[in-house]
C-alpha cells in the first residue's frame, strides 16, 4: 500500500494544475507487475522476484483554460463528478 501511495503522489505531482473542469472520467484497472531483482553472490547470481500490486484508481483528467492535467481521486468523490463539472482538489 505504501507503494502505491508514494505513486500516486509521485503521478499528482506531474500534473500542473488541481482544479479545472473535467475533460475525461477514468478508471485504471487493478494490476499485478513483477520484476525480478540479481544479485551476485561469490560465483553465483541469485534472483530474487518482486510482485507489486496496485489497486484500482480513479482519475479525473482535467482543463483549466489552456492548461491540461489530471487528479486522482477516491471513488466516492469520483462518482460524485460528471464530466463538464469543475473539480478543485481539497
């Protein structure tokens, strides 16, 4: 979970803006990713495999006047929006 927080910060935080109206409603599907790690020890690599699994998001993609963003949001306040509605995050 705290992955998946510090990515969504990280995400936010790419987005220029926090307000505007709403251009798009999305919802990006749960998913697994997997990657593996190798390391050498002595003569010997050793792999070890990581799975990270990040919930179902919902995300508003947003416009204010020429500028063009998006939030994430939790699913009550997503289901509270319509697209054409203007959204300022709190």
């Amino acid at each position: 979970m705290g992955v998946l927080v510090a990515l969504t910060l990280l995400l936010t935080a790419c987005s220029s803006i926090d307000r505007g109206t709403i251009t798009a409603k999305v919802i990006e599907p749960a998913h697994t990713t997997i990657s593996t790690t190798c390391v050498p020890v002595g003569k010997v690599m050793v792999c070890t495999p990581h799975t990270i699994y990040d919930d179902e998001d919902f995300r508003f993609d947003i416009q204010l006047e020429d500028e063009t963003g998006f939030v994430y949001v939790d699913e009550n306040t997503f289901n509270q929006h319509d697209e054409g509605d203007f959204y300022e995050q709190q």
